[in-house]
C-alpha cells in the first residue's frame, strides 16, 4: 500500500510554450516544489485542472510529465480542431499562466520480462518516451506508432539501441501480427495507448491472437474522435 500523500491541486507555473510542429506544442512550467512529495513513476501522468470553453468552471484532463528536471517539466500537446479545453489550454498558455495538477489513484507497474510493445498514436508519446528512458537496458522494445502528418519525425520521441521504431499510416491487424511475430507473449509487456480504435483494436487482439497475461499489459483510450 501506497502510504505517501497523494498530490490535489499543486499549483504549477507555464514557463513557457512552444510549437514543436504546427499541430504538436510543449508546455513546460516550473512544478513549484511538487517533487518535494511527488515521484513520477514511469509513464505517469497528472490531472490538469483547465478552464472549460466558455469559462464557466474547469476540466480534468490527463497528459504525461515529460523532461523532468528537478526545476521543470513538460505537458504535450497534439492541438486540433475543433478544441477541446485540454488544446485550447496549451494553444493559449503563456508564461506566468498558473493550473492546479492533481495525480490519479494508480500507475502501471512495468513487469520483469524481456520485451516490451508499445503501440499508440503521437499523444501517446511522452507516456513511451517516459517508458523507454527509464526500461532496463537489457529489454528490447518494439513502438508502433499511428500518424499520417508528414513531418512526425520532428517530435522527439527517446529510443535506444534495442527499440525497433516504426511509424504507420494506419494500424491494422497485419502490422500487430507482423510486430508481434517473434515475441513471446507470456515474456512481454504489453502498452498501448491513443485514440478508442487503437485501444479497442489492440485489447482484441491480446485476448484472440496475441494472448498477453492481463497483468502484463495495459491499454488505455486517451482520446475519442468525433
């Protein structure tokens, strides 16, 4: 049991926001002694309290902490339209722009197995970087990554020598099997995270045809299209 107080609306300050490409911007803010009692696990993620469209109250939304120094870390953000209040925070936030983060009641334990998939779209990236900077050397990962923007590969995303990176137009069964096809499921961590059909998609396909142990992989809708 987790005895450690749990994080509620820590104040955090934007240091600063900036386009990595036109539809993918960093927030980074100054977490204002939040690691004083907070240690991110890997992969973890932290509950923004943004204004709502019309300004009436605030919105929880999730996203990662990404570059974490002991003076800063960053939130990214895949921006769309039409905006939602998470977007529209990260489109309109400049330096001195305070939000209150809370952390959520649980996070993934990485299991001790020899590989790890990872399959997401780009607002999954942080999550993966997280993932990847912190795995054992010695455990080899595979990322699939959903994208069609052209200019994808200007997002930093931390790989290793023994990641195997490959970017798709559209996840499909093929590519799972084809990703799949030399690994064990019973030795690998299995992690996926995106929009409802990567999410879907993925968890049919542990329990029919890649059969991962459930409490080796986890699978999370971050988003639903419209």
């Amino acid at each position: 049991m987790d005895a450690r107080p749990r994080i509620k609306d820590h104040v955090v300050e934007v240091m600063s926001a900036a386009d990595i490409t036109p539809w993918y911007r960093r927030v980074t803010v100054d977490p204002k002694g939040l690691f004083e009692t907070y240690d991110p696990a890997p992969g973890a993620y932290l509950l923004l309290a943004v204004p709502t469209l019309d300004g009436s109250g605030t919105a929880q939304r999730m996203y990662t902490l990404h570059d974490i120094t002991d003076t800063s870390f960053s939130f990214e953000f895949v921006l769309h339209e039409p905006a939602g209040p998470g977007c529209h925070f990260a489109q309109t936030a400049q330096p001195g722009d305070t939000v209150a983060v809370s952390e959520p009641p649980y996070h993934v334990v990485v299991p001790e197995v020899t590989h790890a998939l990872f399959i997401a779209d780009t607002t999954a990236i942080p999550a993966i970087s997280s993932f990847l900077g912190s795995l054992s050397p010695d455990m080899a990962t595979t990322v699939i990554l959903e994208d069609g923007h052209p200019d994808h590969d200007l997002i930093p995303l931390k790989t290793r020598e023994n990641t195997r990176l490959t970017w798709v137009d559209a996840l499909t069964e093929a590519i799972l099997d084809q990703a799949s096809a030399d690994l064990d499921p019973n030795n690998c961590f299995l992690w996926a995270g995106g929009e409802r059909h990567i999410a879907k998609m993925v968890k049919e396909y542990a329990r029919d045809r890649f059969v991962v142990p459930r409490e080796n992989q986890h699978i999370q809708t971050y988003w639903i299209a419209s």
